[in-house]
C-alpha cells in the first residue's frame, strides 16, 4: 500500500482541504499520513477565520 504525505489546512466542513485529501487517497488504495498546516472556522456561507499552525510544529 503507497503512503502518501498530506501537507494541507483542515476544513471543517470535509469538502476540501486534508479531508478530502484523505479521502481521495484512501479511494485510490492509499494510505494517508497528514501535516495540518492550518485550521478553519466555516460554514456553508463561507470562511470566517484561518488560524495558521506554526511552521516548526508543522516540521516537527
């Protein structure tokens, strides 16, 4: 099973971001590893705050 590196933002509502990253590579016979490099505050009206990860915790 190919291990795939998911370097991206969380969305909250699955549609996007590592979600459906994980998704994606699950359906495809992949084994998802992650980096959450930021986090969303949305709904279906939008995005209403992004609060960024800090970079040496994203490396660590």
């Amino acid at each position: 099973m190919p291990r795939v590196l998911i370097v991206a933002g969380s969305d909250s509502g699955g549609g996007a971001g590592i979600q459906a990253d994980i998704k994606t590579v699950t359906m495809l016979g992949g084994y998802a590893a992650t980096a959450i490099t930021a986090i969303t505050v949305q709904n279906t009206l939008g995005v209403s705050a992004i609060v960024p990860v800090a970079p040496d915790m994203v490396a660590a």
